[in-house]
C-alpha cells in the first residue's frame, strides 16, 4: 500500500510509540576472599534512542529534515518525504521533477513527538520522482542554522554507506508520531506496484507494519542515527503487482508477493548527489534518472 493518506487532515493523536530499548545489567560474581576484585571496565556509553528529532508531518504523510555530505549550517534546509506524498499528486512513471517552485508547509516537531514546535515553509521541490525510487526533497526557506536557533532542532544526516540485511531500524512517522523498530529483512531486486517500478528496495522485518500516513517517514538506523531510507509501501492485501499490493521481481524475472510486508526505498544515491548548496546535482557520476528535458553536464 502506497502509505499516504488521500486529502486527508493533520492527526493530533495515534497510538503510542513503539520503540524498543534493550538495557540489561549483568552482576559480578563475587570475588574469591583472597583475590582482591579488579576493578570494573568503564561501561561503554549507550547508543542514544532513537527519537522525533528533525520529523515533520505533512497533510498527508510524514517526513524529516535532513542534510547531505556537503550541507552547511548556513545552506537552505531540505525536508525528504516521498515522490507520491507531492501536494500535485503521484508523478507517472517516468516522470521527473527538478526546481519547481512549491509553498508547501510541514509541522516540526519536538523530540518526543508530543508537540509541534512550529512549521516550516518550502519554496521549492529540488528533486522528485517515482521512477527506480519514490522521493521527494523540498527546499526550505530557512537554513538549517536558523532552524537550530529558532527551534533548538537540528537536521538527519543522511548517510552516504548502502545499508545491509539484519541492521536494526526506526522507521519514524511524524504524521501519527509512532514509531516502528524492526530489522532490514533484505531487499528486492525490482518492486512493481501498478505501473511504477523501485529498485533495490528496503524489505522490513513484520514487526514494522506501516500504516497510511506514515509513507515518507525515514528510515533511521539505529545504531548510526542516520537516514539509510525513506518508508513508502506494503502489501495489503496479498495481491499481484497492483495499486496497493506491490510485489518483488527477482533478477530472472520470478515475482514474489508477500502480504503483510512493508517496505522502504534507499537514500544513500539521492546523498551523494547532494552537491555543494544542497543542490541535487544531476548527470556525471549521480544514479538518479534525470528530467528528459534536463540539460546534461558538460563532459571534464
């Protein structure tokens, strides 16, 4: 299921947060009488949790406020969501988007997802698509460090490495303020859900059981606290291949389909596009398709 909601109102309250945290204490085995007890290792600081910084709800989905390799306190922040979350509607297969203008607005909010600190505005979409991925990044009008100052939040990095099967996650939605803790059970080859077609898709472990609303949240690894994704589908209904029912298409052509199961799209092509200015720099060594009309870069 595409996970957006159709013309749908912001949600003031869902369910709770599902969030694991693992904390276990082991105690030391008494000393021997004659042994004195060595003293004990420091402990190893615990990997910070998980939490809603730099989420945002939109009308109709969820997303985050993120920053590139290149991102500087001083550049126009960026909020990720995903292509089928855009205000103009879903873009057909093959249909790219670059530098349009947008008013769009998106809710900030606090670390405990309990308060929205305030909204923020962009001027533009940067880049969207539903071919090979399903995204969308808007370009603010604020930067980054005037979002820090006036709201004390700052942006996800997002990260450059590929993610890997069994890595824990937080799939983290700013429209119902939940979050989902799972693993990356693998990834599909091919995804087709009605006439688009993802690659390399992000397959979660069952206990993510996104919902509608929740597409466009990111996908946050746990241990590095970095974007790895972005959440945008499930099977719903156990069918083939159609709207709401994608399946997974092998590299010999076997379709498998797997209701119940959700799924997210990596962002690790999208960062390393991100050239100086946060500007998506299309062409050259960037994997991202390209508008048929988008002027190619002049060879070195």
């Amino acid at each position: 299921m595409i996970r957006r909601l159709a013309g749908a109102v912001l949600a003031t309250a869902a369910g709770g947060t599902v969030l694991t945290a693992a904390g276990t204490a082991q105690a030391a085995a008494p000393a021997a009488p004659s042994v004195p007890a060595a003293p004990a290792p420091p402990a190893a600081p615990a990997a910070a949790a998980v939490d809603f910084t730099g989420t945002v709800a939109l009308s109709n989905c969820s997303g985050s406020l993120v920053r590139g390799p290149r991102s500087r306190d001083g550049d126009k922040a960026l909020v990720l969501t995903n292509g089928h979350c855009l205000e103009t509607g879903m873009p057909a297969a093959g249909e790219v988007i670059a530098d349009r203008p947008s008013t769009r607005s998106f809710t900030l909010l606090d670390p405990t997802g309990r308060r929205a600190l305030g909204t923020l505005g962009a001027i533009r979409i940067e880049y969207a698509t539903m071919t090979d991925t399903d995204v969308a990044l808007y370009r603010l009008g604020s930067t980054y460090a005037q979002i820090r100052a006036k709201y004390g939040i700052g942006a996800l990095r997002l990260s450059m490495a590929r993610p890997r099967t069994g890595e824990q996650i937080r799939v983290v939605s700013g429209y119902w303020k939940r979050i989902y803790s799972c693993k990356i059970d693998g990834f599909a080859y091919r995804m087709r859900e009605a006439g688009w077609t993802w690659k390399d898709s992000i397959r979660y472990t069952p206990e993510c059981a996104t919902i509608g609303g929740t597409s466009g949240s990111p996908i946050v690894d746990a241990r590095t606290r970095q974007v790895v994704g972005v959440n945008n589908t499930g099977n719903e209904d156990g069918g083939r291949c159609t709207l709401n029912n994608p399946c997974e298409v092998a590299r010999d052509g076997r379709v498998t389909v797997r209701k119940g199961i959700n799924y997210g799209q990596q962002t690790y092509l999208l960062a390393r596009c991100l050239g100086p200015g946060n500007d998506v720099v299309l062409g050259g060594t960037c994997a991202l398709p390209r508008p048929s009309a988008y002027p190619r870069r002049p060879s070195a």
